[in-house]
C-alpha cells in the first residue's frame, strides 16, 4: 500500500512477485549435491587435519560457503531485491557479533594477569 | 516537519456520535466463543492476548506475594524453602515469559499497529491468530509444570543445577518457554512485515508514529533473538534427559557456555520488554503535554540503537562467572554504551514536556511515573555494569530493585499507560478519571517503598533468592513487604474501575484525547476494517502536530482533554501561529 506500483516479476495470480520459474530443477540439485559435498570435505578434511591450529578456521571457511552456497541459491539472494541483500547481509554481520563476542571470552580466558 | 495539507480551511474531524445504539465495530459483530477463537481480526487477538497476560500477570504476582511474605520473617514467614525456590521462579517465569514480552507488543502492537499505519489488519492475519494459539500451548505447559510440583532453579535455569541436580519439572517448564518463543518470532515478523508493507499513502518513515518505531525495534530483536534462546533451551532439555555433555563440566561441557547463550537472548530481551513501554510514553507525553516531541529523528533511531546495542552487553551478567578478565572489561565498557540512546530518550521527553500545555489524566501519571521510575532503574544499572562495583553487588538485592524499578517501574508503567490511553478505543467506554488518577499514585507510591529498601539491603549485602537473612535486615524487608501491599492494592485498583467502566462507563467519542494518530480518525470502538472502507485515511504530516491542532489527515482535532485548556490550541490552529502563538505564551 505505501507502494502502489506492482512488485517486480508479479503477475495476475501471484502478486508477489515470487517467479515459479526460478529454479531450474538441474541447478537446485546440483547445488545440494554441492552443499552436500562441503560438507563431506570438511568432516574428512578435518579428520585429516587433526586438532591443530588451522583446523577451527577450516572448519568455519568451509561452513560458510556451504552457507554462501544456500543463502545464494535456495533462499533466492541471487535476485533478491536491495532491502533483501540488505536484511541477509545484516544477519551476517549480527552473527559476526555473536562470534566475535564469544569468542572474545573463550580466547582470552586463560590470559589472566596477576 | 512540513504539511502538506490542502490551503484553505481543514475539514472538520466527525463530530462525536450521540448515546444510541453502537454502530457496527470489532465488538459486537459476532458474540460467541467461536467468533473470538477462530478470530483473524488482529483487534480481537489483542484482546485475547491481553485477557490472557492480565491472569498470567495475576498468577505471577501471587508468586511475588509468597515471596514477599516469606521475607517477613529472617527465618522464612510461611513457606519451607524449597517451596521459596519455587515461588521466585514461577515469579519469574511467568512475568518474564508470560506477561512482559507479549505485553504490549501482543497487546497493543496487534491492536494498534495497522490503525496507526492507517491500514485494515497485519500482514499475515492468521499468522497472528497462530501465535496466540502457540503461545498458550506454552503458557499452559509453564503452568501446569508450576501447579504440579514447580521449578527450583530460578528463572535462569543455569546449569548444572538445572540439567543435573535439580529435582523439579524443568523440562515441561523449558519446553512452555520453548514454545512460547515461537510465538514471540510470529508477532514480531508480522509486525515488521506490516510497517514495511502495509503504510497508508503519505506514511512515510519520518511521519510513523514513535510506538511504531519503537515495536519495529522490538520486533528486529525478537527476530534475531528468540532463535538463539530456543536452541539454548533445547541443547538445556537434551542435556537433562539424555545426559549429553553440553553444559555440564562433570560430561565434559561448559557451564558458561550456557550463560553467554542464554544472555545473549535475554540481556536484549529486557529491551524487548522495554522499548515498547518507550513507544507508549512519546505518545502519551505528546498528547497530554499537547506539543510536538521534541527531537522526533533522535528519539525513532535511539530505539535502533537501543536494539543494535543491546546485542552487545549480555556478558555483563558473568562477571563473576568466571569469564575472561579481558571479556569482561569489554562488556563493561560496552554496558556504559546502551545509556546513551537511553539516555537520548529521557532528555527528549524531558524537553517535549517544557513549556507543554499539560494535563495529568491517568496515562500521564503513569508515564510521569515511568521517566522518573525509569530514570532510577538506569542509573543504578551503571553501578552494576560497572566491574568493581558490581563485584560487590552481583547477585544482591541492588540487582533485584534495579531491574524491577526499570521493568516494574518501567514497563509495567508504560503498559498501564497504554492501557489508559487506549482503552477507550478498545472498548468505547470511559473510565473513571477520579479513581485512575487514585491508582497511578498508589502505585508509585508502593513502588518506592517495595524496592527502595532493597538497594539499601542489597548494598549491605543481601543476596538475591536467601529465604533467610540476618535479624539487621528485616526491617527493610518488611517495608518492602508493605509496599508490595500498598503496590498489589493498586494494581487491583485498575481492574475494578476499568471493568465497571465496560458495565456503566461513559461512551468514548472517537478521539477523547484530542491525540493526533491515525488510530483516534475511526469510531470507538473502531469498525472490522478499522477505518471507513470507502475513504482509507490519507496522511499529510507528521505525527504529533499538536501546535497546529491537527491529526494525521490534516483535520483539526477535537477538544483537548479536561486540565489542558480547549481555547488554547484552537487559537494555535486559527491564527496559525503555532507553538508563538500569544495564548501559548500566556500558560
Ligand atoms: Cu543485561
């Protein structure tokens, strides 16, 4: 109501704009397949690399493009339109918040100067 | 801010409708008991969330009673104490869970919302029929685990008590909280999808009503929040019935691990409890001070800023937990941060009320009541977000009466407000000025003596949750118990008049305020589409025109209320002077 023109993309029986021809069936599988292998990797990989010093920031490198992967394919960034970027964008940035913090404490926990 | 009303003479607002039968509203389209549960009207949801929180706030309050009776005596007055435990943790449980989060964002933001945005319902009406539903599916689960035997481990639930020791019903009790939460994320997607969606033409960002911007804040927090907590909750509950080591040291957990989840959820979500109080009071404040508010830009991004930064602080609650040296300096730095947009607000205000034509009706009172009471309860909280100090006071009394004086002090105050300045539009009916007035005053009365004791006894060290204490404290704990009384009393006081009021009060007219939102333009009680269908309102200008004596649409307002002379902003809009205008000057 406060915008009177019709969404982008919308048509008669779906107002929202919401396009059903989006996903091509072959891409969406071959990005699960994809999510799916990530995920494989990091579990191996991981497993390979044993507790040392890189395996945590492995471990997260590959958590977070498993979910670039469905941020960009499945939930539709791809064509989200800029208030949608924006909302995805600041959730990364308040987990950044939630990490950061975190781990503000369980890093420097054991630096206690005398 | 500009108006962009037509030149010429405004067209007058619909006189107030003669005694007569009600024309057609929300009410009395439809009475039985399945024209309310199956309700898609987001007025009638509000109503059936407010009748449900005002007997959750009962129950809860009773706990509080046992409470207090109990400290009479150094040595516990009338319960064992395992009885106490559970006494403050129903206390707790049900006032945080069940009546300050939906308070007035279920409430009034179901009902008030879409009117103030000039549209007919929020966005996804079913979606909000849906949240009540699961709301009381939590709400009964949390009750029954309170009626069968309790919950012992404060509203807290920390563990490795809670996973471990504790012998009480935590996990019917976790998983009413659990499911209570879902309802919490609903009401505040439909409430943000609405602003986003849904304004009427002319409602721009700068012309949304505070209230509205301060439950767009809430309900970014809820959004972001709850699901954290949920998670928390369920890793809780799998720990206690499965003995997986999450939390508890003894399988290999991290018991702070908990704390940070846990407050990471429920440090923002005292803001969810208390930015909607916020929103009430700059509607409330304008209107009975009959001025625009003073800073409008400053007081709708403080409430932003009140939610980013609230995301920053919980680890002020660990101080003592035995987190990171540097972590905490951290945390308490940013804790110092939340008082500036905090503190941004109370000046506004502050600065809206000078040189305001003001009224004390009861809404005013009981926002009067929360700056003051607000300022209390945020200062000391600098005590505490201090790190020396709050060494000392952690885990005090001091604690207890700082976030009673802002969650009590604050947001029950802001409800009581809303509640005040909005019932004659929920309901049609007036109520009785002589005895709203009354309670307002008896319960900041009782307020003061109920939890002014407690900073002393805190300070001297009194622990939070003892059923005992040494002899030296009881004559603070008694005051305390008394002011609850004098507080319980004026609580009730509400419920009796607003209720006769239904029975024999006088018919509102469609604006009796003189308040300038879109949600005073339609009768009261408003129609099903909230507005007259054929013409839905239109906006010109900002929303607290009182200088110029116009609403939203442009028209010019009505009488203002008793206290607040009539002349004096008809003149304003005829001369068209403004806030200059010589019958300004001379009040
Ligand atoms: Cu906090």
């Amino acid at each position: 109501m406060a915008d009177p023109t019709p969404t982008p993309g919308a048509t008669n029986d779906d107002p929202h704009g919401i396009r059903k021809d989006l996903d091509k069936p072959g891409q969406l599988v071959v990005v699960f397949l994809a999510v799916l292998g990530l995920a494989l990797v990091n579990i191996f990989g991981s497993t390979a690399m044993g507790p040392g010093k890189f395996t945590l920031p492995f471990q997260l490198a590959v958590g977070s493009a498993q979910a670039t992967l469905v941020g960009y394919h499945f939930m539709h960034l791809k064509n989200g339109d800029k208030v949608v970027l924006l909302t995805a964008l600041s959730s990364i940035f308040w987990m950044g918040i939630l990490f950061v913090l975190f781990l503000g404490d369980y890093m420097t926990r054991h630096m206690i100067v005398d | 801010m500009s108006i962009a009303a037509p030149q010429g003479a405004p067209a007058a607002a619909p006189v107030p409708p003669e005694p007569g039968p009600l024309p057609v509203n929300y009410l009395n389209n439809g009475h039985s008991i399945w024209s309310w549960l199956f309700t898609v009207d987001h007025k009638r949801i509000g109503i059936l969330y407010l009748v449900s929180i005002s007997i959750f706030f009962v129950a809860g309050g009773i706990a509080a009673g046992i409470v207090r009776l109990n400290l009479l005596q150094s040595d516990g007055a009338i319960v064992s104490e395992d009885a106490y435990n559970r006494a403050f943790t129903a206390h707790g449980v049900m006032m945080l869970f069940f009546f300050l989060i939906p308070a007035v964002p279920a409430v009034f933001g179901n009902f008030f919302i879409p009117m103030m945005i000039g549209t007919k319902d929020l966005a996804f009406p079913k979606l909000n029929l849906a949240s009540w539903y699961v709301f009381m599916l939590g709400a009964a689960l949390a009750i029954w685990s309170v009626l069968v035997g309790g919950i012992d481990t404060g509203w807290t639930l920390y563990p490795p008590y809670s996973t471990r020791a504790s012998q009480s019903n935590v996990i019917p009790g976790v998983l009413g909280v659990f499911i209570s939460g879902f309802s919490s994320i609903m009401t505040g997607l439909n409430i943000m999808v609405t602003i986003h969606k849904m304004r009427a033409p002319g409602m721009t960002w700068s012309r949304l009503p505070l209230f509205v911007w301060s439950l767009y804040a809430t309900s970014l927090i809820q959004l972001l929040a709850t699901p954290v907590v949920a998670i928390t909750l369920v890793l809780l509950m799998v720990e206690r019935a499965w003995g997986v080591g999450i939390f508890d040291p003894s399988l290999g957990g991290d018991p702070l691990l908990f704390q940070h989840m846990f407050w990471f959820y429920s440090h923002p979500a005292v803001y969810i409890m208390i930015l909607p109080g916020m929103g009430v009071i700059s509607e409330v404040l304008t209107c009975f001070s009959r001025k625009n508010i003073f800073g409008y830009h400053a007081v709708a991004w403080s409430s932003m800023g009140i939610a980013v930064v609230g995301f920053l602080l919980w680890a002020h609650h660990m101080f003592v937990a035995g987190i990171s040296f540097y972590a905490a300096l951290l945390f308490s730095l940013l804790s110092m941060l939340v008082a500036v947009p905090s503190a941004i607000k109370v000046f506004n205000w502050t600065a809206t009320l000078y040189r305001g034509s003001i009224s004390f009706q009861a809404p005013m009172l009981f926002s009067i009541g929360f700056v003051v009471l607000f300022i209390i309860g945020g200062l000391t909280g600098l005590y505490l977000a201090t790190l020396g100090t709050d060494i000392h006071l952690h885990d005090t009394y001091f604690v207890v009466a700082h976030f009673h004086f802002v969650m009590v002090g604050g947001m029950v105050m802001g409800y009581f407000a809303g509640l005040h300045y909005w019932w004659p539009k929920m309901t049609g009916r007036m109520y009785s000025d002589f005895w709203s007035r009354f309670a307002a005053c008896v319960i900041v009365v009782g307020f003061f003596f109920t939890f002014i004791p407690q900073f002393v006894i805190g300070y001297h060290g009194m622990p939070r949750r003892y059923p005992n204490y040494p002899q030296e404290f009881q004559f603070f704990n008694v005051m305390s118990t008394a002011g609850a009384g004098v507080l319980g009393v004026g609580y009730l006081m509400p419920a009796v008049y607003l209720t006769l009021s239904l029975i024999n009060g006088k018919r509102a007219t469609a604006n009796p305020w003189s308040a300038t939102g879109l949600e005073w333009v339609s009768q009261s009680p408003p129609p099903i589409f909230n507005f007259d269908e054929s013409k839905m309102p239109v906006v010109v200008c900002g929303p607290y025109e009182y200088s110029l004596g116009v609403d939203q649409m442009g028209r010019t307002l009505p009488d203002a209320p008793t206290g607040a002379p009539a002349e004096l902003h008809e003149g304003t809009a005829a001369d068209g002077h403004g806030p200059t205008s010589p019958a300004k000057q001379e009040s």
